[in-house]
C-alpha cells in the first residue's frame, strides 16, 4: 500500500511539465490507478489496487471556480505552463478563471481528462511515454 510520504517524494522530483510522465509511472509502480486533483484547494484522491485510497491535504487557500468553462483559454494556459512558462500555483488560478473544477489521472491507461463543474470533459491528454 502507498502512503502519502511516497507519494511526495516523487511529486519532489517533479520539476516541469516534461517529469511529469516519469512521476506517473513512479505512482503505477507504487500501486496508483487513478488520481484526482481538485482545482479549488489542490487536494488529491489517490485510489490503487485492492481499493486502496488516500487523500491530500489541501495545497493552498480555497479558488472559486468560474461557472462558465472556456476551453481554449484553458488548453493555452496549459500549454504554456508545460511549457514552463507558469508556476504550478499560477496555473491552478488560471484553471479556476476557466471553469476547471478538477483533472483525473489514470495511471493505467496513462491519460489525463480535465473537467469543468458540470463534469463536462474539457480536454483528455495522453501521457507520453518515457
């Protein structure tokens, strides 16, 4: 079973938007299937094999999430921050400024689905490969 210290000692090496797939293989390895992180506060829900779930404490103060999502501003503002060109916190205003309630992980299928607060898919990535 994993634990929420594995879990930030990995999130720890993350640097950039290109770590991210490695982090993702690092929580399959650990026993991750899925994660969900909320855009309001950054809290995460970790679910692995045999049911196993964890939650994170919440990462910053509560963001309202605009009622109205745009899609495009969001997949710009993601494409910058993968790029670099934003901070995590930056990025996580900007995903409440469009309507970005939360992204789901799944580790197995190794994608990342963003939604907005009518649980509408915004945009769904496909995690590359090492």
């Amino acid at each position: 079973m994993f634990t929420l210290s594995q879990i930030k000692e990995a999130h720890a090496k993350v640097k950039s938007g290109a770590d991210f797939p490695k982090y993702v293989q690092e929580l399959s390895a650990l026993g991750i299937l899925v994660y969900t992180t909320y855009v309001s506060d950054g809290h995460t829900e970790y679910i692995g094999t045999d049911s196993h779930t964890l939650t994170s404490e919440a990462k910053y103060t509560t963001l309202a999430i605009a009622s109205e999502s745009n899609a495009e501003a969001f997949k710009n503002h993601l494409k910058s921050h993968q790029q670099g060109q934003t901070d995590y916190p930056t990025f996580c205003k900007q995903a409440a400024e469009t309507g970005t309630q939360k992204w789901v992980v799944d580790v197995v299928n190794m994608t990342c689905t963003y939604y907005d607060t009518q649980a509408h898919v915004m945009l769904v990535e496909v995690i590359p490969g090492v």
